[in-house]
C-alpha cells in the first residue's frame, strides 16, 4: 500500500457513519461500547498492561520491593513514571465504574519539564482511537441518550435495550430541545452518526489557554452568541449560539486545560457544575448543555500552592483528582528519555561517547535528590537505580529509608529533562568540525552553563559540587578502564611477560630456593625474589600474599597440564589479571609509547597505537574523541 493509499485509508475510516435512532438503540442492545463513555473509551485505547513480577528481577525488586507492577504499552515512552501512570490509569478505570472520579477533574501537578504536555498530549491521542456516537449535526456531539428522560425512559431503556440507567446522566441541549420542537416531539427524526474524536477539528477534543486577567471570561469554556446570527435569531436562539468553547468541542472527550490555575476563577466556574452534574450554563437565557467527558488539567506546583491556599475556591479542591507527576529520580530511566529525544532529533546518528549520557543523567538525578544524613547523595542515587551496594558502602540505607527521610515531594525540585537535553545539545555542536558529544565536553558546558544560569550561590556551589567530588573522577576512573582495556589488548605481550615472571618467581619463592634470571644472570635469592613479587602485589592491596602466590601457582600447574606444558594468557585468571593491570597502570608513563598521539619512535609503537585506536573506536568513540580523551586521561592522571 502507497502512502497515498495509506493516508485516503485513514481518511475514510474516520468518515462519520449514519443510522436511524432505532438501529442505535438495536446497537446498543448487542455492543455496550455504543453507550461507553469518554472514560471507559479511554481505559479500552489505553489497553491491558503488562504485569511484572518484580521479585524475578534483582534491580527491579530492590526499586519496586518486590512488588508487581504494571507497564502499559500506549506509555512505554514515558521512562520511570509508573506510579503517575498507575495513578491516571486508576483515575479512569474507577470513572469508568461510575465511582467519584466520575465527577472529577484530573489534575497533574508536577515541576517544569517533567512531562505532564506529554502525558497530555499522549492521553488527547488514545482518545482519538475509539468513535463514539453523537446525534448528528449537533454542536456539541451529544449522545443520542440525552433525548431520553431518566426518570420516565430509563427502565424501559434498560429493559428492552441493556441500557444501564447511569448512562442516561446528560441533558438535551438548547439546539436539540429546539430541534424536537421542530419534529412536534418525533424523536425519530433525529439521525446518529458514529463520530472519530480528532484534535485537528476539535471533535470531542479540545485545548484551553488562560487568557489576559482582564479580558478572558467564560466564553472561552461555555461559547457566546455570534453577532452575526443576530440578524436572524433572536440572542436566547440557540442557533444563534456559536459552541466554540473548549467545553462545547470536548463533549463526549477530553478537554485540556493548560495551566489552569493560572486563569481567574470566575473562568474555572463552569467546570465545577459540568462534572459535577454533567452540564453547565451557556452565556445568554438558554437551557443547559450536556457535558459528558474528561477534563484534564495540569500546572505547576507554585500555581497550585497559590491556588490551594486561597479559602475562596474550597469548591474547588474537592473537585480535583491529583496525580503528582516528578522528575525522574532513576539514571537509567533519564537516559533512556535522552535517547528517546535525540531519536527524534538529526542528532540521532551524530556519535555519542560511551557514558555522556549517563553522566548527564547522574548530574540531572543528583540535582532532585534531597541530600540523606550520614550517607552519600551519590550512594542514594543508586540506590534508587537499583544497585546493590552492600559490599561497597556500608552506610547505603534501603530505598525506602531514604525515600522516608526525603519527604513526599522528592522529585519536585531540581534540573529539568529540558534543561539536560538543551546541555546535550550544546555538547553535541561544542566542536565546530565534528557533530559527536563526549564526557569531557560535557563537564566544561556544565561548569560554563551553571555559572550562566545565575543560580543561588548555596545551589550553585551544591551543583559544582557534584561535578568535582563525584562526576569528574568517577569519569577518570571510566576512562582509564576504557583505554587500559583497549591498550592491554594491543600490548598483550606485556602483560603475559608480568604474567610468566611472577608465576616463575611465586614458585621459586613457594620451594624456597634461588632462582637465576637467564637473561641477566643475576641471582635471586627468596628475599630478594618477595621483593620483586610486591613490586607486583602491594600496588594491588593484595592484603595475604603467602595465600595468594599458592593459589597463583597451583592454578598455573594445572592449567600446564592442560596445555601441553605451556602457561596460561596472563587473562585467563581473574585475579592475578588484576593486579597485573594494577602493576601496568600504576605508572602512567608505561601507557605514553601507545596511547600519545606524538610522533612514534619505531614502527612497532606506531602500530600498537594504531591498534589501540581502532579498539577505541570499536568501543564507540570517534578517532577525534580518541585522541582528546587520551590526553585529557594523561594530563589528569599527570596532575594527581
């Protein structure tokens, strides 16, 4: 199928479907989604989650405590938020039953750049996949129920049709009441069209702004009478009546409302009485108009402090369903919201240094997490990432003590996911001549942008902070391990010569006897031999030395057993692999014949250095990156 196709397919499944009001009715008899309403419809886009059983995955029972949890794949997008998700997910299952929510407003509350748009925005596009049925032609798409009484139709309707009383809630708008005066009271005259809820012609879908303090009023909910008509009706006709509100074109849907709390309350009047009692007031002497959706709200905490702590809208917060929606607090999950921008960005293709991003995310977490008491920030964040840290920092609390230390209202506070990914964004275009992002980049637009943003000095210092104790040399530490491993691999000779020599002096040493060198003749003796043995072990902390070198020697003589009298590669046991590294890394000068990009004294240095480029740049760096790391390795390394 061409895209022309695709796009004509869509179009024409979207075509609005008419019947009689009878054949609604038959419909409703035999499909109770006829009759669903905007909640249930919106429980049935979001689909059946995917239960997780958290107690089979190390990190994640450590995160969720064992818990099952659920992922819904219409928000697999939307990275660590899945108690918010939860939380609106229950908001319309419990509408959907009919229960308080029903008569709600769901609100997120949450920081700047904390993703309540996307929730939103996502939320209006679920709501698009289910029709619904309207009586046709009606400005407010109104159900074809509402032509019923509750009191007089209502059992014959459940009766004969399967029709549950709760769903006969709505009222007849002024435009129906005028039209069944025209019919002389024939209801059948009214046809039903199977209606797509579409946010492009605001079709049970909405959006609303607060406007100027002065000159927004409730039009911008309820509609007002268009002055045009005026010349043809009188100002109480409802055709003269222009529904252009956002709670007109969100019938049967779901209407935005951008910081809500920013509009002046007289505004916010009209949506008390619309889910309260399922229809609200127009400006001009006509009837009510019926109001049978969700409405959706969100602002920041600030608006909301302002607003809750005026008595004067008391009403007002009974009224509201809120669902806090926080900054992500787990590294991995923040990177995975970087990726998922950069996907959507020319950037997604520009090489990416290995740990950029998770340096940017630890900075990002760090800066949302309350500071613990007699525990490290930095052990805290990952504990909340889920790692186990038992063997490495005794003083590491459980995730639910500190989470009980921190408060509630952890995660409302810090970086936003925009201010990070404006800063990659930076980093990305730091180089004129190559697109590509690297951690050190990272670290000097960090410090440069701080000092920019002209923050308060005690947030300002909290932030370099953790730049210069826990980013920068954990990153030397990264670095470090990445180069030595890609050095080690073209200079293996190196090491097996470590590797063979010490398990030829540990044995010598374990039978107590000399032990002359071939090569130089010299003689040495078991002193001599434990001297040069902790040249090896001590820059290791090999703490039992004596244990050690047996264990070394018996694994050897085994492995000769094997290998028709041949030693191991000095990789094959892990730990003395270990302190070899450590030996061949102590002094940094031993790494300069390979790493440096200066010129080489002989073709083999030339060709180990090359081979250690390419390494790097199988490990994800560009050849430019390479040669900037290496040096900048060196010169820290140098200075400590």
């Amino acid at each position: 199928m061409s895209i022309f196709d695709h796009v004509q397919h869509r179009f024409e499944r979207t075509l609005q479907e008419e019947m009689s009001l009878q054949e609604y009715l038959e419909l409703c008899r035999e499909d109770p989604t006829a009759y669903a309403s905007a909640s249930e419809r919106m429980l049935s886009a979001i689909g059946e989650p995917e239960v997780i059983d958290t107690a089979k995955n190390p990190r994640l029972s450590r995160i969720f405590s064992n818990k099952l949890i659920r992922r819904y794949p219409a928000f697999a997008e939307f990275h660590g938020m899945e108690e918010a998700i939860e939380q609106i997910v229950a908001y319309f299952r419990h509408a959907s039953q009919g229960l308080e929510e029903r008569k709600q407003i769901l609100y997120l509350l949450g920081p700047v750049g904390g993703g309540k748009s996307s929730i939103a925005e996502r939320l209006k596009a679920l709501m698009e996949q289910i029709p619904f049925y309207a009586i046709k032609d009606s400005p407010v798409h109104e159900s074809p129920l509402g032509l019923f009484s509750p009191e007089e139709d209502g059992e014959t309707l459940e009766s004969e049709y399967n029709i549950p009383k709760r769903y006969m809630r709505s009222v007849m708008s002024p435009w129906a009441a005028k039209r069944l005066r025209e019919y002389g009271g024939d209801i059948s005259r009214f046809r039903v069209v199977k209606v797509y809820p579409s946010r492009l012609n605001q079709i049970a879908i909405s959006k609303t702004e607060p406007g100027d303090e002065n000159n927004q009023d409730i039009s911008s909910l309820v509609g007002k009478v268009d002055i045009r008509k005026l010349g043809l009706y009188s100002q109480d006709d409802p055709d003269a009546y222009s529904f252009s509100g956002g709670l007109c074109r969100a019938n049967q849907g779901l209407m935005e409302f951008v910081e809500m709390f920013k509009a002046p309350i007289k505004v916010l009047h009209p949506l008390l009485t619309a889910t309260q009692e399922g229809n609200y007031n127009p400006t001009e002497g006509m009837g009510a108009i019926p109001f049978d959706g969700v409405i959706l709200a969100h602002s920041n905490e600030s608006e909301w402090q302002q607003f809750r702590n005026n008595r004067n809208n008391e009403a007002f917060l009974d009224r509201v369903y809120i669902v806090k929606v926080f900054y992500s607090l787990r590294v991995s999950e923040e990177m995975k919201i970087y990726e998922k921008l950069l996907q959507h960005s020319s950037l997604s293709h520009a090489p990416c240094a290995p740990d950029t991003l998770r340096m940017l995310a630890q900075f990002s977490v760090l800066s949302r997490l309350k500071e613990p008491e007699n525990s490290s920030v930095y052990s805290k964040m990952r504990i909340y990432d889920g790692q186990n840290l038992k063997d490495t920092d005794p003083r590491a609390r459980s995730i639910q003590e500190y989470r009980d230390a921190a408060g509630v209202d952890e995660g409302m506070e810090g970086l936003s996911t925009r201010f990070a990914f404006k800063i990659l964004s930076k980093v990305f275009n730091f180089d004129s001549s190559e697109v590509a992002a690297n951690p050190v980049h990272l670290l000097y637009v960090l410090e440069q942008r701080l000092e920019q943003e002209q923050l308060p000095r005690e947030v300002h210092d909290r932030y370099l902070r953790f730049i210069k104790e826990y980013l920068a040399p954990r990153y030397v530490d990264f670095i470090g391990k990445e180069i030595q491993t890609a050095y080690l691999e073209s200079y293996s000779e190196y090491g097996q010569n470590i590797f063979d020599r010490y398990v030829t002096y540990a044995d010598f040493w374990i039978q107590d006897q000399e032990f002359r060198d071939p090569e130089t003749g010299e003689l040495l003796d078991r002193q001599a031999l434990n001297e040069e043995l902790e040249k090896i072990e001590k820059p290791a902390g090999i703490s039992n030395p004596k244990d050690f070198r047996h264990e070394v020697v018996n694994f050897v003589l085994r492995a000769r057993a094997q290998n028709e009298g041949l030693n191991p590669s000095w990789q094959s046991y892990e730990k003395l692999k270990g302190v070899i590294e450590h030996k061949m890394f102590a002094n940094t000068e031993e790494l300069l014949p390979v790493i440096s990009f200066n010129a080489k004294a002989s073709n083999d240095d030339r060709r180990k250095h090359e081979d250690f480029v390419d390494r790097m740049v199988a490990r994800g760096y560009t050849e430019k990156q390479v040669r900037l790391l290496s040096e900048w390795y060196l010169r820290v390394r140098k200075s400590q």
